[in-house]
C-alpha cells in the first residue's frame, strides 16, 4: 500500500470521528431539561398533597346527629312506616299469587296442548320448521317443569328417530 492510501484511509476515519465527538461534547443536554421538568411537577404533586390532607386531630366516622333531633322517635316512625309497606306489600303478593294460581293451570294446559299439536302436524308433514321451533319455544315458557321435560323429550326421541327433517338451520327449540 501506498502512503497516500493509508493517509485518505486515516483521513477518512479521524474526520467522521472528531467531528462526531466535537458534536457530542457541544450539544446541550436534553436530560437535565427533563429532570428539571420531573422536579416541577414533584413539587406540585407535595403541594396537593398538603392542601387535601386532613389534619391529623380530625374525628373518623359519621358525625354525630345534631342535639334538637330525637333519635328514639326517629326511629319508631321509620319501623312504623316500614311495617305499613311491608304489610301492603304482602297482601297484594297474596292476591297476585291467588290470581295467577287460578290462570296457571289453564295456561300450562292449553301449552301442552300446543306442544302436542305441533309435534303432530310436524310429524304429518316431516318437517320442523323455524316457525314451529318458535312456537315451541313460547309454550315451553309457560308450562311446568315436568310437563316441559316431556314435550322435549318427544321432540328429541322424534328428531332422533328420523321422523322429522331439522330446517331451522341451528337447534330446534
């Protein structure tokens, strides 16, 4: 190698280098500006802190009730209101409860009818349907358990034994 080579080569090298560092050492820094920042905003944060503290003699729980109020009278008007509501309250779930006891039996039983009279006309048609599964649903609501369970299980064992063709497109109730 020749001596020109190697001094471009050290030119090339030292010049990026030196100016880099010279840039380095120059340039203000963005650190302390930031830290500067923080010790503002910590300064601020304690005085918060020190206006919304509560003093450390301050009582804890509920205030006491003001002198002119009589508690014990207080409160035998609010049990004797509460007894009032409560006694309302029940007599008229009584009648409500007479009333749907009455209705409940004849609801259950033309549900049940229903149910049997769709599974009849799906099976004569081999067929069961979204509107069927929709009507199937609704009297499923209203009837009792037990009589729920079976209609079900008329539907299942009938589906099952390949007597009706699903077309709901998802489950059949």
């Amino acid at each position: 190698m020749s001596i020109s080579f190697k001094s471009w080569l050290i030119f090339l090298v030292i010049v990026p280098l030196s100016a880099f560092l010279a840039g380095r050492h120059a340039a203000p820094d963005a650190n302390a500006h930031v830290l500067e920042e923080l010790e503002h905003q910590r300064g601020m944060l304690e005085t918060l802190v020190k206006q919304t503290a509560l003093p450390s003699n301050a009582p804890c729980g509920p205030p006491p009730p003001p002198a002119s109020v009589d508690v014990a009278l207080l409160r035998a008007e609010l049990a004797l209101a509460l007894r009032e509501a409560l006694s309302l309250s029940h007599t008229s779930a009584r009648t409500d409860s007479a009333e749907a006891s009455e209705e409940a039996p004849l609801q259950s039983l033309s549900a049940v009818e229903e149910t049997h009279r769709l599974l009849d006309a799906a099976l004569r048609a081999r067929r069961w349907t979204v509107g069927d599964a929709q009507a199937f649903r609704e009297s499923l609501g209203i009837m009792p358990p037990d009589q729920r369970n079976e209609a079900i299980r008329r539907l299942i064992t009938t589906i099952n034994s390949q007597e009706l063709e699903v077309q709901t497109g998802a489950a059949p109730f």
